[in-house]
C-alpha cells in the first residue's frame, strides 16, 4: 500500500512571494491533515478535511493561508504572501476515519525556506 | 485543548541500554500514537495506543488513560532508534495535540 505522498520536498522562497504543497492521502482514507512543524517543535494542526469538506480550520491562518481538497482526495496548501515566519516543514497525514481506526499517516513532508 | 508533557527532552544511551520515555496529557483522550522522527524528519508510526499495552519488537508502550499518562519503552537500544521520539494524543474530532519530543541519541 503506497503511503501519504508530498511534492515539492522542498521549496526557497522569498518574503512576500507564494507558494503551494500538493499532498495525495493513501487510497481510501476519508480524512486529511496540514501540519506545520518548526524546527525544535512538534507538529501543529493548521486544518482538517473529513472528505472534501473542512472538519476544522481554526488554527489556519487565513489571511495568507488557504487550503482545498477537490473531490476529497488530493489537497493543495497555498501561502500568498508568504513571511518570514512561515518557515517550517509542512506536513500531510491521512486517516481512515471515521470508516474505522483514527490512527493518523504522514507524508514526509515540505521543507520551505522563506529569505 | 490539551496540554503535553513529554520527559525527558533529551536523552543519551549507550547502545545497548534500556529507557523508558513518559508522556503526560492533561484532559481525557480518545486518541493517542507514538512516533519516531528519523533524522530525516519522516514521522514513523509506532503505535496507535488509547489505552492498554501493545508490544513491537524492541518497542513497547503502555497507557493509563484514567492516570492521563503513556510510556514508551526502549530495549537493547540500537544506533538507528536515534531521532526524536513524540507523543500525540487526540480528542474530539480525533485531532492530534504533539509535545515537543524527546530527543533520543544512540552512540556505539
């Protein structure tokens, strides 16, 4: 079974510019998951779909950012205009739930770097 | 939300050695997994373990829901379990809450 896919693993960046994650979930798996992991932390939820619908999106910051998950399967997460402070790895996890177990799978992740 | 503690932030072993790493949550949890961040900053599954005991190898982990705390333990230590070890329970809509890890270095 093939896990969580991410693209790009990493990405430069500078101020003010905008960037965009892809992230494909495992097959079948109705909920998805953005995480922002900076350096030293562990990861935090910035939203959650439950197919293609938002479960939880308070701690997004939607000034600048959005996320969407057409046809609840890929998902796609913008930054525009991106800060300083939004580096940070990205990552992606997917979940079977609510069909059966809630155990979450990441992806590895986007690595971006804002100069 | 919930609040995590994860002891000790760091740890250095000798291969070989046992540890044991403590997670304390503080609201009750339907939800709870262990992960290894390896070096290259994937997040492995360990467990997915809301209460009881469940083994893997080397690996094991225990949580006491109604105590609001899970442990996980490390035997014969290996050079590639380095890396950092979270915990992540979850309530209401099965939401992962993540301490800030416990950094484990293995040395031969």
């Amino acid at each position: 079974e093939a896990g969580v896919a991410q693209s790009p693993r990493y990405k430069i960046i500078e101020k003010r510019q905008s960037v965009a994650f892809w992230c494909n979930p495992i097959s079948g798996h109705a909920t998805l998951y953005w995480y922002q992991q900076i350096l030293g932390q562990g990861p935090k939820l910035l939203i959650q779909f439950q197919n293609n619908g938002v479960v939880d999106d308070s701690q997004l910051p939607k000034d600048r950012f959005s996320a969407e998950r057409l046809k609840g399967v890929d998902s796609t997460l913008k930054i525009q205009p991106a800060k300083l402070e939004d580096s940070a790895v990205y990552l992606c996890a997917s979940s079977p739930y609510p069909a059966s177990s809630y155990e979450q799978y990441f992806g590895p992740g986007t690595r971006l770097t804002v100069t | 939300g919930i609040q995590v503690e994860q002891s000790p932030p760091d740890l250095i072993l000798q291969e070989g050695a046992n540890s044991t790493l403590r997670c304390n949550f503080s609201d009750s949890v339907n939800n709870l997994q262990w992960f290894h961040q390896n070096p290259w900053g994937q997040l492995i599954n360990l467990f997915y373990i809301p209460s009881g005991t469940k083994q893997n190898g080397r690996l094991s982990a225990t949580t006491v829901a109604t105590e609001r705390y899970s442990l996980l333990y490390i035997s014969s230590s290996q050079t590639t379990d380095s890396g950092v070890y979270f915990c992540a329970p979850g309530a209401g809509s099965y939401q992962l809450t993540f301490g800030k890890g416990t950094k484990l270095s293995v040395i031969p």
